[in-house]
C-alpha cells in the first residue's frame, strides 16, 4: 500500500482553532482502511478544560467511533509533538503509527522531556515519524504566539 499522509487534514484543524484564539494545534485519526475517522483541534480555553488538546478530542471522537478504548491499527497525524499526557493516551489507545509535523522541545514528550513511550512503564509504543510540514506547523505557531506578544 502506498503511503499518504493526512498532515493537510491536521494543519487545517491546527489553522481552525488558531482563529478560534486556541494554540494552532490539530490532529487527525485515521483508520487502517485509509479513512479520517476523527478530527480536531485544541479547545482547551473554549471548554475550560486542560485536557482538551488536539490528539485527546480525535483519539476520544475515534474511539467513540469504533465502539472501543483501542485504536489497533489506526495512525494520528497531529500537527506538533504530543506532550507527556496524549502521548500517555496514545500508549493507551494502541495507536500505531505517530507522525507529527513540528518539535517541541519545551514541552513534547516523545523525542523530548519525558520520552513516554521509551519507559518501561509504557504498554505500547506506536512507531514515530516526525518532521512531516515541520515548517508550515512551526510557522502557524511562530505567528499565532507573535501576535499576542
């Protein structure tokens, strides 16, 4: 099967919540047959809740979907490396591939600070490609942060 990436669908949901005055973050699920089973963006200040970040809401949407807490065989394209919770919720989910578009060596917790899915502590580790549209995400953050300085 060819390869194809679903980044597109993730940075229009990261440009989405950007202009809702979210931090541009988005992700998508998609499932093993190639179908976009989930897709969100951060609303964490719109729902008042910390939790809600892009890969939290699509995992959530997708297992609701698939009338399950497993993700087997799905992938999650998300638009900036997860933090150390969704990538904990990853783990959980089964998801198994990761690709992320930008690094975040402040507060991402796959390649940086916690490297959750390295711990022995961790059931699961997806495989991790990152880098896809690096410079499209990195930008819309830059942008999004510079206009509120």
């Amino acid at each position: 099967m060819e390869f194809r990436s679903f980044m597109d669908q993730a940075l229009e949901e990261a440009r989405s919540a950007g202009a809702r005055g979210e931090v541009p973050v988005g992700a998508v699920v998609v499932s093993p047959a190639g179908d976009v089973v989930a897709r969100a963006g951060n609303r964490t200040r719109e729902l008042h809740d910390p939790t809600a970040h892009a890969e939290m809401l699509a995992v959530r949407a997708a297992c609701a979907s698939a009338g399950s807490e497993r993700l087997l065989g799905h992938d999650l394209y998300v638009t900036l490396e997860p933090c150390a919770m969704c990538a904990a919720a990853l783990a959980a989910a089964r998801i198994a591939r990761l690709y992320f578009a930008a690094s975040d060596p402040k507060s991402g917790g796959v390649l940086h600070g916690a490297r959750v899915f390295s711990h022995s502590q961790s059931h699961h580790a997806p495989e991790v490609y990152d880098g896809i549209a690096a410079g499209e995400a990195e930008r819309l953050l830059r942008d999004f942060f510079a206009a509120r300085r």
